[in-house]
C-alpha cells in the first residue's frame, strides 16, 4: 500500500504521552496515529448513521416475531 506524509501539531505533554504509550507497549507510532485516524472515521460514520436511524418507524415487536415465523 502507498503512504504519503502528514503533519499535525499537537500539544508538547500530548506527544509524549503517545510516545510513551507506543514505546510501552511496542507500537510503532504511525501504526498508532493511523489505526486512530481509522477508528475516529467509523465513529462518525456510525454517528451519522445513528442520526438517520433515530427517524424511522418502530415496529411492535409482536410484528417483528410474526414476520420471522417466531411468534409460536
């Protein structure tokens, strides 16, 4: 997979806490800052997906159990 460079500014006692906890446990920083990055795109990925979900209609549940041939 290609990679490109890119540089952010953070906070001093931020940037050593992450070196601290990469070295601790040894992670490589960019594996690190990426599966970060990753992970806080699905969040707001699921967030947006809550957002459209909480509008829809609700079914009874009793419906719900019919449909799937579970209501006995």
């Amino acid at each position: 997979m290609a990679t490109v460079q890119i540089n952010v500014r953070v906070d001093p006692s931020l940037k050593e806490a992450i070196d601290e906890y990469c070295r601790s446990r040894g992670i490589v920083l960019n594996h690190f800052v990426q599966e970060a990055l990753i992970d806080r795109l699905e969040e707001l990925e699921d967030i947006e997906d809550l957002k459209k979900i909480r509008h829809e209609p609700t079914r009874p549940l009793a419906e719900v159990l019919a449909e799937l041939g579970l209501d006995g």
